[in-house]
C-alpha cells in the first residue's frame, strides 16, 4: 500500500474515531489522522504563514479542540519539520492534499503504532476492493500481523462498532464485510455486478441516473430519489454506488449525488478527495448554479471562473464573495481579502488549493455544467457540507433498521461475480 492511500485511510479511520466516545487502542492512529487534518487545513500550495486567529478559527472548523488539541498538534508537526511556529501563528511549507497524506501516513509509522492500528489500516483496503468474508481474511490478518486470537476479536469487534468497515449478516453465521469505498476505483466491473442483481426496470433506471450524473457531475438527491424510488435509491446509496453531499445555509439543507470515481480519470479518487475538499467545492458551485439567486452574482461562467482560480488569479471585487464562500474558507480551500481591480475594489477571492481547483474543473469540464445554458455564476451562499460517508452512514443506518437484508443481494454478487 502506498503512503498517500494509506494516509487516506488514516483520515478515514480517524472521522470514525470522532464519532465514539473513547479512542482506546487506536491513539497513534487518532493523533496521525488529526494532525493529517489540520496540516490539510492550513496548507495551501505555496509557503503560507497563517495567523493564531485564523489557526483557531481553521482548527475548530475541522472539528479540532483548540484548548486539548491543537497545542499538541502543532508540536507534533512541527517535531515532523512541517511547519515553523511563531508566537504570531504558524509557517507551513506548500503542502498539497497528496503530500498531507503522505506526511500523515509518515506521522503514523513514526508514532510505534500497535499491531491492531496497523491491520485495521489494512482490512479496510480489503474491503474496499470487494466485499469480503470475515473468516477468509482473518488468518491472513492474524499471519501477517502477529495477532493473537484474542486480538483479532478485538479487531474485528472494534472495526465494527467504530466503523472502519460495515458488516452485513449472512446465513450460516458468515459476517459479510465492505465500506463506502468500495466504487471509487474500478468501478466498471462492480456496476456491471450491482446490475446484475437488479431487476430489468430498476437496471434501466441505474443505467439512466448513471449516465446522467456522467453528463452533468451532480443531480439533486430530490431528484435521484424520485426517478430512482426510494426503496431502489436507499439500497444504491447504502453501499456506495453514489456519494451523497450536504451543503447548507441559513435558509435550507441541499443534497447532490456525484458519482464516487468522478475524480479518478487520472488518479484514484479515494486519495484525491480524502478531506472532501474536491466534493465540497463542486457541490458549493453546483448550489450557485442551481438554486441560489443571481442579483449579487458578478462573476461570468463558471468554467472561466474556475480556470482564472486555478491559474492563481483572484477574481473580483464582488460583494457576494464576502458573505457566500464561508464553507470553502473555513476548509482553507479559498482565502477572501480586500483587493481592487479594474478601478473598483472590494472582496476578491483566490484559491489556496490549486489541486483541488483542478479537480472541480475536471468534474465540471467532465459533466459538462458550465455548458447547460447558464450565463453567470450565482452566490452560493452555503456555509456547512457533510460528506458522503457522514450521509451513507445514515443512509446505512435507516435501511438497516427497515431491511437488514437490503443490500445482501448487492453485496453478494460484488463478493462472488462480475469478473472481480
């Protein structure tokens, strides 16, 4: 495994660990996973000095405890040489969110971690890949990590109840094990595989979504649900098949489906969108585009705007720009200051993330939004996003309460067929 794929599931491993209340047993992996995030948050491509106001405000945003957490990570990076600390703020050396990753992954072997940390790391990869039975890979687990019997419970009972897989209950007391990764790289076999388990109709409707969100990057989940159904919409989401983003402002919650491999033309989307950064800044412009309003909106096309941001232009001054762009400031994705061009001044906006700029303009360009007859760009005046895995998780949870066998079909013919 590679050092940014295995940073990615140290991100992954650690948004799980946030969500329960006691990180026993997997500390080394918790500290590497959160200074991953914070170094992801205040880097940008190019050497950055980032204030202790906008540290603090960057550290709570990535769900950081300023008075418990941050100190120590801050040591912790810089002990790593990844940033220099002054009594003013923070120096960070251009990182990108592959270089974060790898640092990360760095950050984890350097910490000792237990042998348990390490195959947790590695029975998600497993069950990414395809759906897998408990009992087939726990002696390779066991061979290959030294584990005790004992141990490998543990492992697997606490991959479980933490959320490092999802596990699906089988006849003949087999536990089927998978996560949301599982359609972010080779994809084309496990679709074929998913529609195969379907019936005719529900194969046409997949085929027609799929082809849609290929087109146009991002569809409503309003819409997904209604063309879908909801019974067929809960079972494809459940595992994976779309990834579901919330974006929200003071006024409503908005849901967009994108596919999972959307940034994989090149490289593996599970390490380019790790932090949600590239989901986060296409489903915010998608929101503009769509639903928000174009009285304050100045700036003209978004394939132009996109590609002025990831040159290392700054585009304004729009007055919108200081009020509707909160959400990609507090990821350190975009950074707003007082700038004038052409005689006028006023808030101007440039991309801290040039990578991520790309990957939404290779989405974008891919789906062919800029193209469906729209002129200008709105405000997109969206301030929170939750990711696709917080939004499968709760996909998951419902569907489990109402069919604890929704997905077994799916899930079974992913283990056993489509040439996988």
């Amino acid at each position: 495994m590679d050092k940014k794929t295995k940073g990615s599931w140290l991100i992954h491993h650690t948004n799980k660990l946030q969500g329960v209340t006691n990180q026993s047993g997997y500390e080394k992996t918790y500290l590497a996973g959160k200074a991953g995030i914070l170094l992801s948050a205040i880097s940008a491509n190019k050497e950055i000095t980032v204030n202790n106001d906008r540290l603090a405000v960057l550290a709570k945003a990535a769900n950081i405890n300023t008075t418990f957490e941050l100190p120590k990570l801050i040591e912790v990076l810089q002990q790593q040489s990844l940033i220099d600390k002054s009594p003013g703020g923070v120096a960070v050396l251009g990182v990108t969110t592959s270089t974060a990753l790898q640092h990360t992954s760095d950050l984890f072997d350097s910490l000792a971690p237990t042998a348990n940390e390490v195959a947790s790391i590695e029975l998600a990869e497993h069950a990414s890949i395809a759906p897998v039975l408990a009992n087939d890979i726990a002696a390779n687990l066991a061979d290959t990590y030294k584990l005790a019997t004992a141990d490998l419970g543990q492992l697997f009972s606490d991959a479980e109840q933490i959320g490092f897989v999802d596990t699906e209950r089988l006849d003949g007391n087999q536990t089927l094990l998978f996560n949301g990764n599982l359609f972010r790289r080779d994809t084309t076999q496990k679709i074929k595989a998913v529609l195969d388990s379907l019936n005719p109709a529900e194969q046409v409707k997949l085929n027609e979504l799929t082809e849609t969100l290929r087109k146009r990057a991002c569809v409503s989940t309003d819409h997904a649900k209604q063309f879908l159904g909801d019974a067929l919409f809960q079972k494809v989401t459940a595992i994976g098949l779309f990834d579901i983003s919330v974006v929200s402002n003071s006024t409503e919650d908005v849901g967009f489906l994108t596919l999972p491999s959307a940034f994989s033309k090149y490289s593996n989307s599970m390490i380019d969108d790790a932090f949600d950064l590239a989901k986060a800044f296409v489903s915010s412009v998608t929101y503009g585009m769509t639903k928000s309003y174009y009285e304050r909106g100045q700036i003209q096309m978004v394939d132009a705007l996109l590609g002025a941001l990831v040159r290392g232009e700054s585009v304004g001054p729009v007055r919108a720009i200081a009020e509707d762009y909160k959400l990609l400031e507090l990821k350190g994705v975009v950074e707003v200051t007082h700038g004038s061009k052409k005689g006028r001044s006023g808030p101007m906006l440039r991309l801290l993330k040039t990578e991520v700029g790309e990957l939404a303009l290779q989405a974008i360009r891919q789906g062919d939004v800029s193209e469906h007859s729209l002129n200008a760009l709105p405000t997109a005046a969206v301030t929170t996003f939750n990711g696709p895995e917080h939004n499968r998780e709760k996909v998951r949870r419902t569907q489990t309460k109402m069919s604890p066998k929704a997905t077994n079909d799916m899930l079974s013919i992913l283990r056993t067929g489509g040439g996988l």
